[in-house]
C-alpha cells in the first residue's frame, strides 16, 4: 500500500532507474574496484595534502551482518543528555543574522568546503574566493585536535578566526556550517582518548569513541559551537576509523554511532543542524562504510541522530551512478543527503579530472537533485577551468 512518505521514495526510484538505464547520460555502470597510485598501492580518503598518506590495502576480512544496539527511548523530545553550559565570564562574539530570506533551510544547496582557516585574513580570502565561485553555504573546518579556531570550554588551545569567517559570509549572505575533524581530538591533557598503540596494527592517533568522555568532549565542542556563533549546522568530519586497521580491530560501529546520537542530543533546542561527511559506500566487500570504516550512518539516519549525510564521492561517474542508487535504497535520497563531488579524484592526485569528466558528473546529479557540495575551494583555485565549468553548470 502507498503511503505519503513512499510516494516521492516511489518517484524518486523511478527517476534514477530511468537515468541509470539512459545510454545518453553516460556509459554502462562498472564494477568499483580502489583506485591505485603511481606506486601500485593504494589511497586512502583525506581532508588536506599533509594528511594523506599512502598505505597498503589491508587484507579484509569481511565483518558479522551488523546488528544496531538499541538506543534508549527518550521522551518526550529523544533528548538523552543536557547540553553542557560554558563557564561564566566566556566571550561571546556578536553576529548579525543572516541576511538571506525566510525558510533559507529549505533553499538549494551550493556548497564549497573551505580549509586552512586558523588565520582571518586567510579565512576572509576563502570565502571571499567561495562567493564568487556562487556559493550559498560554506563548511569550514574548525580545528585540528591541538587548537581551535573558536572559543571552547575544553581547554583546548583557541583562536577565534571562526567570527571572521562568519562575518565575511554574512556580507555575501552565504551559511556557515562548522565542520569538526573528529578523530584529531585525541591530546593527552582533556582526557586519554587515543586508540594509537592500544590495539595491535594501531598505530596512529584516533579518537577513542568506546570512551564516554571522549563522546562527551565532541558533544561538549559541538555546543560550544552553536551557543556561541551563528552556524546554520556543525558536520562531523572523520567520524570515523580507518579502513586499514579497523576489519581486523574487533571494534563496532555501535559507539561511533553513540557518539553521533549523543552529539545530536545535546544540540537538541540550540536550532543547530547535525550533519556528516561520510563514506560514499554504505556497504561493500572492500570500501564499506560500515564494514571497512565504522560507519553506520544509514542507521544514523533511520534513528534520527543526524539531519543530513553528505556523503564523500570523487572517483568517477560509473562510481557516482552506482552510489546513487544506494542512496535512493535507503529511503533518505534527496532529502537528506546530499553528496560531495570533487573535481580531482584524491588530494594525493596531481591530475584533475577532464571539464568534460567534471560536468558530466555536475549534471549526472542535478537531474536528482539541485543541491550539491563541493569539496574544495583550494582544488577549483589551483584548475580554474574546472572553477568555470562549476560555476555555470549549478546555476539555475
């Protein structure tokens, strides 16, 4: 039997197949395989050049059919935790609101993530450079695990470059959202949260969520946030574990899952979006979200731990056809995730795609949907003719 919500699932499902099938929108979808470098091993998925790595595949092992924890029931909101007050005498930055029109979350998404923001002038020339590309929203990154770029209660090392960038996005009426690198947060100091030397084959620093304290401090940070500076949304960025170690690590996805439910909460009444950049694959023998990566997140969003999933894909068009269907699968496509396309296909890549290549996918996905992000300023700054192919192709 239809019902309301089935419907425009129903619709929706109809739409892909047929562009899925079309032989005019591009060739007959391939079977994904990793994309290897120049020295035959392989790339891992990475927020800036000095954080990618190479490192060789690890042997998979395939994981047990996951099976969620359940959550507690709360009621009468689902609230489960009070978001945590800042200390008396905290500065507050004063922000004007948005100068954009009534009912702007419903507005199309054009988004550019934006980095290297620790100094103001950098961060006002990065949004600067994101409005004239036509950007309506930004994702700013907001730390890196030793300092902050806002004001925090946790006694993490701060400088407040996140009002700058703020007030330059206000003058352009563009949405700041503030991204989180999550598994950064691992400093002795505010807690002993690494999982680095504590499980064998791991050997880097990554935020330990089977502790409650180190859940509490991303959940602590993210209200930090939203108490203090006029953000439309915080995205939690490598919230995550790494697909090299975590097959073989005998950890869950059960308490990443805690962490993103628990963050949610605690924004709870603050009128602040929850969002993630995820793992483009839900589940798959090699790249799984869930089963390489931990990443429960069609689960998140079955729960309602998160308002939208922006979901990581940069490899090619075969590639963006097969993640769209997966994603109209789950039931939450458009409406609550929007994918993140790229004009190169790694940060460790120093060649982009072809402007053909790139349009091609801009247009493969605006025939779903209109929103659409983009990661990041710095890759369409170093390619401007890619910059110019976007610019005209998400226009209206």
């Amino acid at each position: 039997m239809l019902t309301k919500k089935s419907i425009p699932v129903l619709l929706v499902t109809v739409i892909v197949t047929l562009m899925l099938s079309s032989g005019s929108i591009a060739e007959t979808m391939v079977q994904e395989s990793p994309l290897p470098s120049p020295t035959g091993e392989w790339y891992d998925i990475c927020p800036s050049d000095e954080d990618c790595v190479y490192a060789p595949q690890s042997t998979y092992t395939p994981m047990p059919t996951y099976t969620p924890k359940p959550m507690p029931t709360c009621s009468p909101t689902r609230v489960c935790s009070t978001p945590t007050a800042l200390p008396t005498g905290t500065p507050y930055p004063t922000s004007t609101p948005y100068p954009l029109q009534p009912g702007f979350q419903a507005q199309v998404i054009r988004g550019i993530w934006i980095q290297n923001t620790m100094n103001s002038n950098t961060a006002r020339e990065r949004v600067e450079a994101a409005a004239q590309l036509g950007a309506n929203t930004v994702y700013v990154f907001v730390g890196s695990g030793s300092r902050t770029t806002f004001l925090n209660s946790q006694g993490i090392p701060s400088t407040d470059t996140l009002s700058a960038t703020i007030q330059a996005a206000q003058k352009h009426g563009i949405r700041v959202y503030a991204a989180i690198p999550v598994k950064y947060f691992t400093r002795s100091g505010y807690g002993e949260q690494n999982l680095n030397g504590r499980y064998p084959g791991i050997s880097e620093n990554w935020l330990d969520f089977r502790n409650p304290a180190a859940r509490k401090l991303i959940a602590d940070l993210a209200v930090d946030i939203a108490q203090q500076y006029n953000v439309a949304g915080i995205v939690l960025d490598y919230i995550r574990y790494s697909r090299f170690w975590y097959p073989s690590s005998g950890l869950t996805p059960d308490d990443i899952t805690s962490c993103v439910c628990e963050t949610h909460d605690a924004l709870a009444g603050t009128g602040v979006q929850l969002e993630a950049s995820t793992i483009s694959i839900y589940r798959d023998n090699t790249y799984g979200a869930l089963d390489a990566y931990g990443q429960a997140w069609v689960d998140w969003l079955d729960r309602e731990c998160i308002d939208r999933i922006q979901p990581m894909t940069y490899l090619d068009l075969s590639r963006l056809k097969a993640r769209l269907a997966e994603w109209v699968a789950t039931g939450h496509y458009p409406e609550r995730i929007t994918p993140i396309l790229s004009p190169i296909r790694w940060d460790s890549d120093p060649n982009p795609k072809t402007a053909s290549d790139w349009r091609s996918e801009i247009r493969f996905i605006r025939q779903s949907t209109d929103h659409l992000n983009v990661f990041d300023e710095r890759h369409l700054g170093r390619h401007p003719l890619l910059a110019d192919v976007l610019v005209k192709e998400w226009q209206p």
